[in-house]
C-alpha cells in the first residue's frame, strides 16, 4: 500500500515536472521567435541606411551649416 501510494506521487511529480519542462521550451521559442524577427528587422533597417547614408549626410551637413549662418549673424 506504502509504495503504491509513494510511485503515485513519483509519477504526479514526473508528470509536473514534464509539464514545466513543455512550458519552458515554450516559452523559449516564443522568445526566440521573437528576437530572430528583430534581429531580421534590424537587418532590413541596415541595408536602408547603408543604401540612403549618402543623402542622409548631406542633410545632416546641409543643417548644420544653416545652423552656424544662423548663429553667426547680428
């Protein structure tokens, strides 16, 4: 009667301890599901600036000599 009831308790905490264990492979893929859409976000955003950085640094210098016109005069 003893050892039935102990393999019972055995075999519930086997059972939750798989059910942790689904869980956590879960979660993890979902996580990196997640990150590795980032990760390919990112990567599309670097090949935009890579392409467009020539126009974007003539903007940037284009602003900043208005700005020193526009701090130097009276």
């Amino acid at each position: 009667m003893a050892r039935s009831k102990c393999l019972g308790r055995v075999r519930s905490a086997g059972q939750w301890f798989g059910d942790v264990k689904a869980a956590s492979v879960d979660i993890t893929l979902a996580i990196e599901n997640r990150m590795m859409a980032r990760v390919t976000q990112l990567t599309a955003m670097e090949s935009w600036m890579r392409h467009h950085t020539s126009g974007l640094m003539m903007a940037l210098a284009i602003v900043l000599a208005l700005l020193l016109i526009w701090e130097g005069s009276p």
